[in-house]
C-alpha cells in the first residue's frame, strides 16, 4: 500500500483535507498510480464562498497590473513543473509524453499571453456623441467564474479559460477531471506558489462524481461558467444555467471533416490525415475524423491512408517508440469498438482497427485505429463524435458536393483543406460552417486567434483578443455637461 497522502484540492489558499479517497487509473497498465481526494458538494460551496469572497473584499477586479503579474508568476510556475507535469499526465490520461510537454508548454505561453491582455484590455472608449453629453464605457469583471475542464487536455485546456478569466479580473473556482488528479494537484501547487494570487482568487477542485459541476452551474454566486466537453453535456448545461442566466462559453463536440482536392500533394496530406486520427488517440475534439476525397484520387489515397494507419505502432504512451497510446479507459475501448461493429451494416471496413488482444498490453485500454468508408451522410458515424481514432472514408465529386458533405452534421467546430489552389482555399473555406478552418495542415492553434465553433458546437471563444470580454461585463456612462449660467 502506498504511503504517499492523497492528493488535495485547493480552496481559499489552503489545502484542504476532506473529500472522499479515490484511486488514479494508468490507462496504458490499468495499474494505479495515486489516489485523490475528490470533491464534493461541500467542498464546491467553500471553493465558491472563497472566490465570491475574494472578489468583493480585495482590489483585484480592479487592480489589471496585479493581475497582470500573477498570470506572469503563475506561468513561471507553471514552467518550473513542465518535466513532472509531463511525465504525470502521460501516465494518467495514456497521451504520449511529447504531447503533453506540448501541452504544458503552450499553457505557459497562453498564460503569458493573458498576462499582456490584463493590461491591455481594461480601457473603453469616450465620446461626445451629442453637444454637452459624455459618453464613456469600462470593462468590469463579472465575479466568480466556474470553469470546468476536460481529462484529454486538462491543463492547457483549464489555463484557456482561467487565463482571461482571472485578466479580466474574476475570481475562479476550477472543476478538474477525477481521472487526471495528480496532474491536477501539480497544477494546484504552481497556483499556491504564486504569492501574487490573493487566497480565494483560484480554487482548484477535482471531482470524480457528479457534484461540483451541477453546482457551478447552478449556483446565483457563479456569474459566469466556462465549459469544454461535449455537446450533450453542453445542452445540460444550458438547461440548468437558465434560471440564473449567467453567461455561459462553451467549446463543444467536434467532426473534423479533412477535405482533400485531387491537386493536393499526397506524400504531405497522408501524414497529415493519420497524425488527426491519433494525436491525444483520437480524443481530442478536434479529431480528423472525417476523410472527403476527391473521386479522381480517392483510389490512392485509399491505399496509402489504410497502409499508413495499419502501421501505426500502438503502446505504452511512456515508451518513446509509441505512436498511438490508450484510450482513457476500458470503458470507452468498449464503447468506440461498438460503435465500429455497428457500423458494418453500413459502412465498408478498409481498416478495422479495434481492441488490441497483445498480451503484453492487455492491461492497458488499448485500440487500434479504425478506417471505414461510407456514402450516406445520416448514419451515427458520420453524425455522431465518436472520440477514439476511427475515421470515415467519404467520396466526393466537386467542390459543391465537398461542401455540403462537410456541413452535413449538427457539428461546426473546425475544418481541414488541402489544395495548392489558394483561390479554391478561400472559396470553400468561406462555404464551411465552422469556427476554424485549416489550410494544407491541421491542428494549427495560436495564443493570438480566437478559438471558438458554430452551431452546435459551442457558444463564444477563448484565445485572442476576445477571449477577455468573455469574462467581462460593459459598463456605459453618460455625463450631461452642467448648464451655463
């Protein structure tokens, strides 16, 4: 039996001792690794007491160069922990270790980029839009903000939200996934070592059950709620945040259509297509899932894609030599191979893919990657986010035809295009409806560019110059100039 404490959550700048004890899952062995204390509805409401606290009894809504330093510190922080990070997010959510030093890299740059906003973004404007009137408006903090944050990217995806959050001058409770709490509670540590953060400005929950996050969206003393999953949950959400109206962003489920002309260079895009059917394995809601080619290439590129996935090396996501880690757990190896078995009623299998039966990996929630190709757009694996590293195979004539296969699901968050013809890029760039348009590449994200979906997938953005007025409410003045005697 381990003698290391469970790990704990952080609320009102003290760690905090209750909450039940779980265990955390490797999904590459199914061994544990740690245990936790997870959150729950108790703990919620002290984290958000804490937070409603902190805002309505210190300058920081009103202090953008303290904010401003302490995004600053806790990016130092944060980079101190890149190794340990790392190594402790590979082991508890199956993605490989290159990924998540990405991971945890890039959140220090977003941090950083927030640090910028802070000072930056706190002016409105003034004018004198009438003889002797005044107008001027300000930005102010909308209070407390609940963000909830997802197990496949836990901390760059918790830092894209609470980085503009707290810039605009909110206080946070964030809700961390139960099945990376280890990495939650290392990230924790980097928010308590910041001396610039005032208690109660960040709490740090994580949770395995169903209590913290009902709350946070429930609760009148949470003003705004910043929610990444999927767009079932989304929809709940919606629902439950009604009655107190709080403004709610939202980045939702994803069907990555990778939309290949016939002049596109096949030796770029066929590394391409497979790097977005595994990158995270397959859980990441930007997954390529979605292969539309063109009639006169589709043969070959048929052939080099299925060869390409049936040689992907499936492993321990420790070990270097791996290309595809474990799904998050057995569970959802179950799920995903159902969802293929399904499938063949139909859809045509040119790679199967599915549960690996390896001894030597029978441990681990493993799956290998799965290619099928399809013709009608109203089946679930065309519609439907699967999360795991299955792509379908789709033909399509012109660039009419590609564009409305594309736009064919409830789905909008991002899209790929290969082509040499910029001209072409442009136009059916334009005719997609979806938040984020790829050009001979995908995956391409920026601290600088808002990142956000269309229709059902999602509501508002997070990165960019935007990102801060998610968190912010606008405040106007009028002045009458007095009358002269």
């Amino acid at each position: 039996m381990s003698t290391i404490p469970p790990a704990r959550n952080l609320i009102d700048g003290e760690w905090s001792e209750s909450g039940s004890v779980q265990d955390s899952v490797n999904p590459s062995t199914g061994e544990v690794v740690g245990t936790y204390r997870s959150a729950g509805r108790a703990e919620a409401q002290a984290a958000i007491a804490a937070a409603r606290t902190a805002f309505a009894t210190t300058d920081w809504s009103r202090d953008p160069a303290l904010r401003s330093r302490a995004l600053l510190e806790l990016a130092d922080r944060i980079a101190e922990r890149v190794p340990g990070l790392s190594r402790t997010l590979t082991r508890e959510n199956g993605k490989r270790l290159d990924e998540t030093a990405w991971e945890v890299a890039v959140a220090v740059d977003w941090l950083r980029y927030s640090a910028a906003s802070a000072l930056t973004q706190v002016a409105g404007r003034a004018a004198e839009p009438t003889p002797g009137q005044y107008f001027h408006s300000l930005p102010e903090a909308m209070g407390v903000a609940g963000i909830i944050s997802p197990w496949n990217s836990p901390v760059i995806l918790t830092v894209r939200a609470l980085g503009p959050a707290i810039g605009a001058g909110c206080t946070a409770v964030v809700k961390m996934p139960g099945q990376t709490a280890l990495t939650n509670a290392l990230f924790a540590e980097a928010v308590a070592a910041t001396r610039s953060l005032p208690a109660g400005v960040v709490n740090i929950l994580t949770e395995a059950g169903n209590e913290v996050a009902p709350l946070l969206v429930e609760s009148p003393d949470v003003d705004v709620l910043s929610y990444t999953g999927s767009t079932h949950v989304g929809r709940l959400i919606a629902a439950a945040a009604a009655p107190t109206l709080k403004r709610l962003n939202l980045e939702l489920g994803g069907k990555t259509p990778l939309i290949v002309f016939d002049d596109a260079d096949l030796d770029a895009v066929v590394p391409q297509l497979v790097m977005a059917s595994t990158l995270m394995n397959g859980q990441f809601c930007c997954t390529g899932s979605r292969v539309l080619v063109q009639r006169g290439i589709a043969d070959e590129l048929r052939t080099r894609l299925a060869a390409a996935l049936e040689a992907v090396r499936v492993g321990p996501a420790e070990d270097p030599a791996t290309q595809l880690g474990p799904l998050i757990d057995k569970a959802a190896v179950a799920r995903v191979d159902s969802i293929v078995a399904e499938a063949a009623s139909y859809a045509k299998a040119i790679v199967r893919g599915g549960p690996v039966t390896d001894p030597e990996l029978a441990g681990g929630a493993f799956f290998r990657p799965a290619l099928l190709e399809v013709e009608r757009l109203d089946v679930p694996l065309v519609q439907q986010e699967v999360f795991g590293p299955v792509q379908t195979f789709e033909i399509f004539d012109d660039e009419a035809d590609a564009v409305q296969r594309a736009n064919a699901t409830e789905f909008g968050l991002a899209a790929a295009l290969y082509t040499h013809d910029d001209t072409r890029a442009r136009r059916v760039g334009r005719a997609l409806h979806f938040g984020g348009i790829w050009v001979n590449g995908w995956g391409m994200m920026s601290e600088h560019f808002e990142q956000g979906g269309f229709k059902q997938s999602g509501i508002g953005v997070l990165c960019g110059p935007s990102a801060i007025g998610e968190f912010q409410n606008l405040k106007t003045y009028a002045t009458a100039a007095p009358r002269q005697p």
